[in-house]
C-alpha cells in the first residue's frame, strides 16, 4: 500500500503524509497505537505483534509488571523484535468519548517525539492514533497530531528529528492531508 502523498517542512523537520504501510514504513522507530496495557489484541498493534515476534510482546509484559499500566496519552519504548526498525514507541491514545481527545492525542505525541530524541532516533513513522479500534474520528486524529508535532518542534531548540511520517490508510488519507 502506498500512495504519493505531500511532504512539507515544519520548523526544519520533513513532513510526509501518504497512504502507506506503517510496517514498512522507512524510518528508525514506529509508533503502535496501544491501550494502556500494552496488549496486542486487534488492529494495528495485533499487526505489529505478529512481525515482531514474541520478543516485543515479552518487552512489553516487563514494562507493565515494573512500571503499571500507561496512562492516555503515555508512551514508552522497545526494540523492534524482528522488525528493521531500531524500535517502537507505544502510545497510548484515548478512544472515543474520552473527552478532550485531540489534546490527548497532541500530549502522546509529544511524549513519542521526546522518546525519539533521547534515543537519538531522526525519524518516525505515525498511524492515525485512535481513529481505527478506538473510533476517534479521523479529522480529530489528524488535528491532534498535527499540534503536537508542531507544539514539540516549536519548543524544542536541539531537537534531532529529521523526518515524520504519517502513514495512512487509503480511508484516512483526505482527512490527513486536509489538515497537513
């Protein structure tokens, strides 16, 4: 799946939005949209289990048993298990009827971008966080992504961020590029 999308430049950072497997997606680190558990049911994190094996899955366990349940709009990070990327953020987004569900997802993202940095990661691949199991509408993902990476890049003076892609499914793509 793939699909050329727009790219645009946010305080020196590349911003890519296309229609395109997270999975595959070129870049250091993906983030997996989780609930707070940081368990793999269904959906995209279901997909991003079954590529990165039991490793990531084990990582995960671990995390939860030392540190508790992630609050919405947490993250955290692992290895990628078998995947190429040098890891994966999960991030916790909220799901429909939360309340305040763009600021939400902006603060997740956020955290996932301060991650990147002090890992020393240049560049991330985003799903739409929330629209899919979660059922937040498309447009409120679109926003909230969008401030948060505006919010972290304009606060962030050393930040080493290169690239941001936001990989979309077919569905969701008008909505993103709308709003990027």
């Amino acid at each position: 799946m793939s699909r050329e999308g727009i790219t645009s430049l946010i305080y020196g950072v590349t911003i890519e939005v296309a229609v395109r497997d997270l999975l595959g997606a070129n870049t250091d680190v993906i983030v997996n949209p989780v609930n707070s558990g940081l368990s793999h049911g269904g959906g995209l994190a279901a997909e991003i289990l079954a590529a990165a094996g039991p490793e990531l899955e084990a990582e995960c366990e671990t995390y939860i048993r030392e540190h508790g349940p992630l609050k919405v709009g947490y993250a955290c990070a692992t290895t990628a298990g078998h995947m190429t990327h040098k890891g994966v953020i999960h991030l916790v987004g909220p799901r429909l009827g939360d309340g305040d569900e763009e600021n939400k997802i902006a603060r997740g993202v956020i955290r996932a971008l301060k991650i990147c940095d002090e890992r020393g990661w240049r560049s991330i691949a985003f799903p739409a966080i929330s629209a899919g199991l979660f059922s937040v509408p498309v447009e409120s993902s679109a926003r909230g992504l969008r401030a948060g990476i505006r919010y972290y890049l304009k606060n962030t003076d050393d930040s080493g961020l290169e690239r941001i892609r936001i990989c979309c499914t077919q569905e969701h793509y008008e909505a993103f590029a709308k709003v990027f």
